[in-house]
C-alpha cells in the first residue's frame, strides 16, 4: 500500500520531536488542560509559539488509523520510537480536549499551508500585542505618528487593527517569538540591539515588509527566505557576524537603502548591480578587499560608505554613479583615485582620509559640486592651483599630508569655511588669504611656519585658530582685529612676543596686552640664575658680579652658604642701553631645595652652573645641573665656571658635554679671591643676557610703574584688595589688574595664586624673605630630627618675624608648592623630603604577599628631583602612616593597593598594583604622574611593562625583560597580536602585557543630584558593561571620605573617554555644572558626549549643548511631564546602553 506524504512528513518531524520528549509531554498535557480553546487566545498562542511540536501532534491526530500503522511500521526497527509513538497516538485518542482543541482551532486537516491561518482565525493583532506585553513583560506603546519611531519599542497600527509597524528593540532577545509572523500586514519591523543569532525561516510569510532593522545582533548567515520579502525597501544588518552577502538579496529590485557596517564580508556579489533603485550603501568596517565593477550599475546611488576596509583601488568605472552625492572610503589602502571623473555631476562630500593617496588625478579638481573634503593623513605633496574650481567647497581638511606649500589660487575659495593644514612641513601660508571672505575654522599646527601673512589677520571671520607647533616668534598687534574668536592656540612656538606669560593666559590676555602697549616703552631687563653644588663659591662669585673691586675675603663674617634663594639686582649700561637691569637669582645647592627649582628655575634666563676645582669631577653632579636647565630652562643658556682656580684646576671634556648639552655657550676658570678672569666672565654674561631674545621688548607704562610701586615696597604681602586699589589709579579695572597680577607671578616679581580659596587674598611681593621662611622649616634640625614632622608651635618658634595671623599663608604656600602635607585627624604636618630613607617593615610584608600584580614603570633619561616627595603630598589621604618613606609609599584605592619606589641612581619609577580594583588605581596614578610631568615640562620618559613569561618571572628584577608600552601599543594598532621575550624569546600575547592599560575607558555621569533616581535607573542598565569590564562608570557618590571634592571630580573628567549628561530642569539650575563641568567636558574634542534628555527643559540655551547630538534624537524626554520617578524608559535606557558599548569598543 502507498503511503501518505503526510505520513512521511510526520516520519521526519518525529526524529526531531523524539529529542526532546519532555517537551512533547508538556505540549500534550498544556492541550489536556483546554476547555474551550475560544476562551483561551493567550494558551493558543503560547502552544503556537512552539510551531513545530504542536503541528506534528496536531498531523499526528488528524491521521487515519491505517496512516498511523504506516508510521509505526516505519519505526519498527527503532523500539525506542516505536514505544514513544505508540505512547503519543494513545494520549491523542483517550482524551477528546487534545483532539477537540486540535480539530476546532488549529483545523481539522493541518496541513502547512493553512496552519496560520487557522490561528489567525480567531486571533486579531490586538490580541498578539496583549501577548507579546505579557511574554516579554514590556509595555508596547501605541505610536500614532505617521513616521515610526525606531528608537524605542512601540507599534502603529491602522483603522482596521492591523498592526503596520513594530519595534521590538533592546529587549534582549536571544530568539523571535514565533507568532510575529502572525502580523502579516506589517511594513516596517525593528529588531535591532537584541541578541538574535539567526532569523527564522518564517520571515517569509512577512511579506508586506519594507524596511527591516537588525542592527546590533548577532545574525552570521542571512535567511535565503528573504526573497520573498519582495516589497523590501530598506534593510539594517549593521553590527552582526557576517560573512558573506547571499546572492539572493540582491533580487530584492525594491530595496533603497541597505546597512551592512560592521560586520566581517569579504567580498560583494556580482548581482549587487541589480538594485537600480539603490541611493544608500553602507559596508564599511569590513574585510573587504575589493570592489566589484558592477557596482557602477546603481544608478540611483546618491551615498556610498566603504570606510574601514582594505581597498587598495576603486573600480575605474566608479564615476558611472551620476547620483552620487556622498564618497566615504576612509581608512583603507588607496594608492590612487581613478581619473575620468566628470561623470560625477552630483558629488558633493568626499571623505578619503587615512589612505596612501600621494596625488588627486586633474579631473577631480573638475567637480565643482563638491562642498566637503576630507584627505587627512595620506602622502599628498602637491595641491594643483587647479583647487580654485571647486568654487562651493565649504570644508577642507589636508592635515597629516607631507605639503610644503600651498597654491595661491586656494584664497579664491571663497565659500571656505573650515581649513584644516595641520602637521604638514609647510615653510610659509598663501599671502592673499583675506579673500577667503567665509572662513571661520583654520587650522595650521605642527607645520614649519615662521611668521604669519598679515592677511590672516584681516579674515573677521575666524572663531577657531590653531597656530600651535611652529616655529612663530611674534603674534602682531593685529591679533586684535579677530574679535570673533573664540579659541586661540598657538603653543609650543617660540614666541617672545607678546610675552609667553601673556600668551599662556589666553586670548582675552593677549587682547588686554596690546590695549596696554598703546603706551609703552623698551624694557631691558633679564635673569641670572646661578646654579651649583653648595659652597661652590656661588655667593662669593654674585658679590663679584655686582661689584668687580669686593673683597670676598674682607667681607664682615665668614660668607654663610645659600639657604634656598638670594635675589639681587645689578644694573649696568651700554652705548646703546641706558639702563638695563640684571636679576642675579642664587639658588641653594643643598639637595633639600632641589624640589623647589621647578618653581624658579625659568626659561628665558641666562645660567651659570659654578663648580669647585678643588673636588673631584663628579659628573653625575652635571649631568643634574645641566639636565635640569635643560628641561626647566627649555634650553635656555648656560655657561660653565669653574670657580677657585687659584687653588686647583681640573679639565673637563669641554667637547663631550657640549656635544649633549647644546645650550652650553662657553666655560671659565675663575677665581673669585685673586679676580683671575672675573672681568671677561662679567663682560661675556652681560653681552649675552643683552642678546637674549626678549630683551628690548615693549612694556606698557603703567605695567611698569605698579611694578615699582610693588618693589619699592618694605612690606612682604599686600592685600588683594590694596593692589586693586593701586591698579584702580592708574585707570585699570579689576581684570586688566588679574592680568598684569598673573604676569607678574609668571616672572617671579610676586606670588599670587588667583584660583587658591586662601591665596587669592593675599600677595607675596617680597618672594625672597618669604621663600626664606619655608626653607627655615626644611633646615631646622628639630624637624629634621622628627623626619619631616612638625606642628604649629614649630611654626611659631621659627616664624617669629611675622605676625600670627600670616602664619595660615606660609603653610598655604608650602601645601601649594607640594613640600609639606597635613596628617589627617591630627593638627601636624610632614616634610616628604624629610622623611627616613629606610623602608618601613610593612613594605617587606606586601612584597612577601603580593599576588596578581599589575606592574609598570617609568624609565627617565634624566629625573627631575621630587617627584615622590609630591605624589606623597598630593595624595597623603589615601597612604597609611607606617606605608611611607623617602622614596616610596603604599597607594591604597577602595580594595587595592599600589606600591611606588624610586630608584634615583637607576632614574626609575616602578609601579606595583594589586586587588580588583587595580586598573583602576593604574589609571589614577598615570593621571597624577602626568600632570606632575606636565609641571616639569614633560622630562623624557618611556613607560614599561615587565615581562610575564617563566624566565622573567623567576629572574631577578634587574634582569627581567621590558617592553616599552608605545611599541606595544603601536604594534597591536597594526594589527599584531604577539611579540618575543628577548630573554626567553617565548611569543608573548601584546593583549595580555596591555591588559588594563588603557582599553577599559571611563564613564563620568554629569548629573543634578535632584535626578538621582533617573540617574540609578541609568547605572541599574549600566551594570552589565561594568562587569563585563567594557567600561568603568564614575560618578560624584564614589568620592571617598576625606577627598577634596571638587578636585576629585576634576580628576575624573579629565581621565574619562566617554560621559552622559543627563539633561533636565535641575542640570540647567546648577552652577557648577553649567560653569565647571560643561565646560571641562566639552573642551576635550577626544572625550565622546552623550547628552541625555531626561525631563522636558530649553537645553539648547546653553551654547556648549546646542551644537551636540541630543538623545532621544526626537527629542522627547525620557520622563515626560507627570511622570514619576519610579516610572523606567527600560527601552531608551538599553539603547544609551548600546550606544556607550559600542563607543568603549571603538
């Protein structure tokens, strides 16, 4: 007898099926427990929803008895499957509900192709959006826009109560509930930030859909059951797994825009020049090689995005695309552009940053469309005059090339209005660039240029120059023209004037400067500072300077080493000079002030660094002396004396010294008792310091006479409020004051510290005497006795000269120049450079125990002096009193801890870190390491990393191989993933000696505290990131104990990558939001903003918001007017969640 199809059918659903007897079983008794199936829509659904289990016992009822025997015949030979047939047949034929609820609602026949529609029958969409809240405990809204919302989950449905559009995105789906396909009117459906790994074939049976959104799954092969999505219009794959594009897709003639970005394709296929009604083609971020010609065949294609792949060419028939508006190919391997391109007669934005372009072909320069243009980092050399056709270009950005000019005609662009140069070699800038009317934006930094045409000047304009990293000696007066700019760089440049102290204060400084010089008059006018080991002669040799005829050895008393800083003044005249005056700085050589030096050892100076013949050369005296003017003085010069010649003379390897020193200018044998070449000496320092750069630079009259107002002073402070006092005389109001006060300060004529909550008040116009006072504390040998402690009643027995109510200002000044700090809980304070060279017993002890260690160093080609000493004073809060000594502490942070010692004969830094919260602490302490370097001007230092292999960790410290960090990291950036131990030569993984170095960024969250509950919904969504260790999250309440907060928060902003704003009423109230962290966050172009709209508010009043991206991109607030705080947007928040994830990942 034949058998039935059907029965061969059920033969293949059983071999299935019999995998998972427990399922059946439930299916079974869920069908037992119906009565009236009508009754019951939400059960039906829920057995619907295991499609294939409830059709085959649904054929296996409708069976007749000689199909039944059929089937088990076929079985026979597996008695296993034989029995749980028989088993199945019987619980299908005892109980009539099963075969009732089987017959009167999913028909009597079952047969595929009206399965669902049987459902249907008595199923409205109404009905499966109930279920879909129910099953994935969600709340659907009800969108009654006509343009669907894809950013949250909602649906629209028309009159007739079809549902036509449905998002189901950020829920977390590992798998689409199967009576989705039951909406078979529905046009646009988002599944988009889920964790689909595949889509099922009854995709099919949507086949009114027209745009589909997949966007951020995990999705590796495409359904080939997508065409039959015949209507498809727009389809969103991007952030998935795949690895080819089907063929099949392409017969999808109807499909507009398609996203593949982000995924891991190859290649494209042929058929790809069959959608002719494509205008939008996205796969960058992808393994592409090539492109295929065909793709010239879309003729509708108005943007093309194939960033981030390797193309080496483009297909020569790539101008065939007439419609294309939009050309984004950064980031790959292009050597060249194809020529032949005037058939692109609609191009308007081309992007080809980061490729090998070295030349654009001539008919490029033909596309008078194009409005944007980005070729940063190539190897162009040339920009042919040509470049003035493209008459509507708007924005053009040729930094990182290798240009060493620019064409004239590029000033004819008229409708320019961002020009960016940057880190080029070019010599000079176009002189006609006043013609380029529209320019708001120019950047030339890190280029060759040694002045500027006037004009650039003349472009009113101009809101944003960068002038940084050239060679620019002046800024002209004429600086004052652009009043509408509003950033201003021009950093690392030689300038002399206006006076780098002016400059480093800003625009507003440099406007205020040139308002001054309308009255003004040549100052001549410089610094000597002497430098050496103590009793060199340095006092003896600036008596000598200052009068030729002294007698050292009549002087009334024995001459009394330096203690910190002796300040005279020497004035002298030349045939040219009336009157120019020499500040003669001498500078303790005890090691105790050698943490000061970074305060005072300034560049624009003339050095003498004096040494003693009669002492051996100790050369590693020099080479810190020398370092140091080097790296504080910014190369300023430098000659070398010999002192006491009469007494002994010792050669010095003149060449090899200044051969690595090369701002040494001459070296002299002197001898201050007998005057032997003192006069040559003194007529050398005074030729020099009269040809010093700055000297014979303009000073504005009444800058100089509130100066000798300040100097002739007997006092050693003056009130803020008398200084204004005194500006306010000469017609200046309180800012011009704060500028000439922060100028002053800069030339060390004063100290005052404008932004000290207690400084501020006061002046210190007599540093001298009061520098004195804080160096009386460092030689007094009770304090030295205590290693560095000492109490107020210390201060009152060696302050006596001053009154008691100046004391707070003397101590505030040591706090600020990191040479004490306070013991917590305690009246007392602690010299660092004091303390007791022994290591404390308590470190042996963390050494013996450490485990899991995150180790680093610092390698210095030289180390400045004190650089302990102040990461003890600046975190002395979170170091235990018995974890400390001269050249180390513990660092403790939460539940980890860090061990930092210095090796002064080695110049190195280790940093040891261990406990889960060590990257963390490692990022911490990188941050306080940097701005301490930054303070010294950024000595030469490498960051390593010890290797972890067996050899290494069973080898001695000083044997154990390092890998310096910048190669690691420049290495992994190309794509290598291993490197070898030079002592084991064993591969080392480049992820593992990076681990935590710098890929797990921060999160600050900028917030009022009044939306904390907004803000802990946020943090509840976030939690899964932080534990995955893609990001690390910040905000205000992980402040510990005893932290200074508004330093703390400081701190965290400026080591955060990333960090969301959440917007409302109460954000917008708060002034240190508005006038502190808005602006520290917006300032760093690197840091990536999330501003959040959580409560209806004007936020774009504030001019640093109006210009970011707000989210929702509709605009409506998470928390609408009358919503509660217990109220959760579950949806917004997983979507901000996916944003910051893939942010981290980039």
């Amino acid at each position: 007898m034949e058998i039935e199809p059907q029965v061969e059918q059920i033969f293949m659903h059983m071999q299935n099926l019999n995998r998972d007897r427990n399922r059946i079983e439930k299916r079974v008794n869920e069908l037992k427990n119906l009565k009236d199936p009508l009754d019951f829509k939400p059960d039906i659904l829920k057995l619907y929803n295991d499609f294939p289990a409830i059709r085959s016992i649904g054929k296996l009822a409708a069976m007749k008895d000689i199909e039944r025997n059929a089937l088990l015949n076929i079985f026979a030979d597996q008695p296993d499957m034989n029995r749980f047939i028989r088993w199945l047949i019987h619980s299908l034929t005892v109980d009539e509900n099963i075969f009732k609820a089987l017959q009167h609602v999913l028909c009597a026949s079952f047969t595929d192709r009206n399965f669902e529609s049987s459902v249907l029958s008595f199923l409205n969409d109404e009905d499966l959006i109930n279920q879909l809240n129910t099953d994935l405990s969600i709340d659907l809204r009800h969108n009654e826009d006509k343009e669907f919302n894809f950013h949250k989950p909602g649906y629209v449905m028309n009159s007739s109560g079809h549902v036509l559009s449905l998002s189901l995105c950020g829920l977390e789906l590992e798998s689409i509930p199967q009576y989705i396909f039951l909406f078979i009117h529905l046009k646009e459906l988002d599944l988009s930030n889920n964790q689909l790994t595949h889509i099922p074939d009854d995709i099919k049976q949507l086949n009114q859909l027209e745009n589909i959104n997949l966007k951020s799954n995990r999705v590796k092969e495409i359904s080939n059951k997508f065409k039959y999505l015949k209507r498809l219009q727009k389809i969103d794959f991007s952030f998935n797994l795949l690895e080819e594009l089907p063929d099949f897709l392409c017969q999808l003639t109807y499909l507009k825009s398609i996203n593949l970005n982000n995924n891991e394709l190859k290649l494209l296929p042929n058929q790809i020049g069959y959608l002719n009604q494509l205008t939008s083609l996205n796969i960058s971020c992808n393994q592409l090689i090539e492109l295929p010609e065909e793709i010239a065949q879309l003729a509708h294609l108005n943007k093309l995005i194939v960033n981030n792949n390797q193309l080496k060419y483009l297909p020569k028939n790539i101008a065939k695309l007439s419609q294309l508006k939009e050309l984004y190919v950064n980031h790959n391997k292009l050597n060249s552009i194809p020529d032949d391109l005037e058939l692109f007669h609609s191009l308007e934005r081309v992007e080809a940053e980061n490729n090998n372009l070295q030349m654009l072909p001539d008919s490029f320069w033909q596309l008078k469309t194009i409005r944007i243009l980005f070729l940063k980092s190539n190897q162009i050399q040339f920009i042919d005059p040509l470049i003035k056709k493209l008459v509507h270009l708007e924005e053009l950005d040729l930094s990182d090339n290798q240009l060493n000019n620019l064409p004239q005609e590029i000033c004819s662009l008229t409708q320019l209005k961002r020009f960016y140069v940057a880190n080029n070699v070019l010599v000079e800038l176009p002189k006609q660039m006043d013609t380029m009317i529209s320019l708001r934006d120019f950047d030339c930094s890190g280029n060759k240029l040694t002045d500027i045409p006037d004009s650039l000047w003349d472009i009113e304009t101009i809101e944003i120059l960068n002038l940084g990293k050239n060679k620019i000696a002046r800024i002209p007066s004429i600086f004052s023209k652009l009043t509408r700019l509003t950033q201003f760089y021009c950093g690392q440049n030689p300038i002399i004037s206006p006076p780098p102290e002016i400059i480093q204060n800003g625009k507003f400084a440099i406007w205020n400067y040139f308002i001054e010089l309308e009255d003004s008059e040549r100052l001549f006018e410089a610094k000597l500072i002497i430098v050496g080991e103590p009793e060199s002669g340095k006092t003896c040799l600036r008596k000598k300077i200052l009068d030729l005829d002294c007698d050292v050895r009549n002087l009334d008393g024995p001459i009394q080493p330096t203690r910190g800083i002796d300040i005279d003044i020497h004035e002298f005249s030349t045939p040219d000079i009336p009157k120019f005056k020499m500040n003669i700085w001498d500078f303790g050589g005890q090691t105790i002030y050698h943490t000061m030096h970074q305060f005072f050892l300034t560049k624009r100076s003339y050095y003498l660094f004096v040494w003693e013949a009669r002492r051996h050369i100790e050369y590693h005296n020099f080479k810190y002396w020398l370092n140091i003017i080097q790296l504080l003085g910014e190369n300023s010069p430098v000659t070398l004396v010999m002192n006491k010649s009469d007494l002994c003379i010792d050669e010095l390897d003149q060449f090899n010294l200044k051969n690595k020193y090369k701002n040494i200018q001459k070296f002299f044998q002197v001898s201050c008792y007998t005057s032997d070449n003192l006069k040559e000496l003194v007529q050398h320092i005074k030729k020099e310091m009269i040809n010093l750069e700055h000297v014979g630079s303009d000073w504005p009259k009444r800058w100089k006479a509130i100066r000798m107002e300040i100097e002739q002073s007997s006092k050693n402070f003056m009130s803020y409020e008398d200084y204004l006092k005194r500006c306010k005389s000469y017609s200046m109001n309180d800012q011009q004051a704060n500028y000439l006060s922060d100028y002053l300060h800069d030339l060390g004529v004063i100290l005052h510290f404008q932004h000290d909550a207690l400084l501020k008040h006061m002046l210190i116009i007599n540093p001298e005497r009061i520098l004195h006072a804080v160096y009386r504390v460092l030689d007094d040998k009770q304090i030295i006795k205590n290693n560095g402690c000492f109490s107020y009643d210390d201060l009152q027995r060696l302050w006596k000269e001053y009154t008691s109510d100046k004391h707070p200002y003397l101590i505030q000044l040591m706090l600020k120049f990191e040479l004490c700090f306070t013991i917590p809980d305690t009246p007392n304070y602690i010299v660092p450079q004091l303390l007791p060279h022994k290591e404390p017993d308590e470190i042996r002890l963390w050494e013996k125990k450490k485990q899991n260690i995150l180790s680093f160093e610092y390698h210095y080609s030289f180390m400045p002096a004190g650089i302990i000493s102040r990461l003890i004073a600046r975190n002395h809060v979170n170091i235990s009193m018995d974890t400390y000594w001269k050249s180390g502490f513990i660092f403790r942070y939460k539940n980890s801890e860090a061990l930092i010692k210095e090796n002064k004969v080695s110049d190195i830094i280790s940093i040891q870190i261990q406990g889960p919260d060590r990257i963390i602490l490692r990022e911490i302490i990188k941050y306080e390491m940097k701005r301490i370097h930054i303070s010294l001007n950024t000595p030469e230092v490498k960051e390593m990393i010890p290797c972890d292999c067996p050899v290494c960790r069973s080898a001695e410290m000083n044997e154990i191989h390092l890998f310096d960090h910048s190669i690691l990291e420049e290495m992994k950036n190309k794509g290598k993933r291993t490197i070898p131990c030079f002592k084991s030569y064993e591969d080392m993984s480049i992820d593992a000696l990076l681990e935590g170095q710098s890929d797990i960024p921060y999160l600050f969250i900028c917030y009022s505290h009044k939306d904390k509950p907004q803000k802990d919904a946020l943090l509840t969504h976030l939690k899964s990131l932080a534990e995955s260790r893609i990001i690390q999250i910040w905000h205000d309440k992980d402040i510990e104990t005893g932290k200074v907060w508004e330093e703390e928060i400081s701190h965290q902003i400026a080591i955060s990558k990333m960090a969301i704003l959440l917007i409302s009423p109460n954000f917008l109230a708060s002034k240190y939001i508005r006038q502190t962290e808005i602006p520290h966050l917006c300032q760093d172009k690197q840091k990536k903003l999330i501003p959040v709209l959580i409560k209806p508010c004007k936020w774009d009043s504030i001019d640093s918001l109006k210009d970011l991206q707000i989210f929702p991109p509709d605009e409506n607030p998470l928390w609408p007017d009358g919503a509660s705080d217990s109220f959760i947007p579950h949806s917004e928040l997983t979507e901000i969640t996916s944003r910051i994830e893939r942010m981290a990942k980039i």
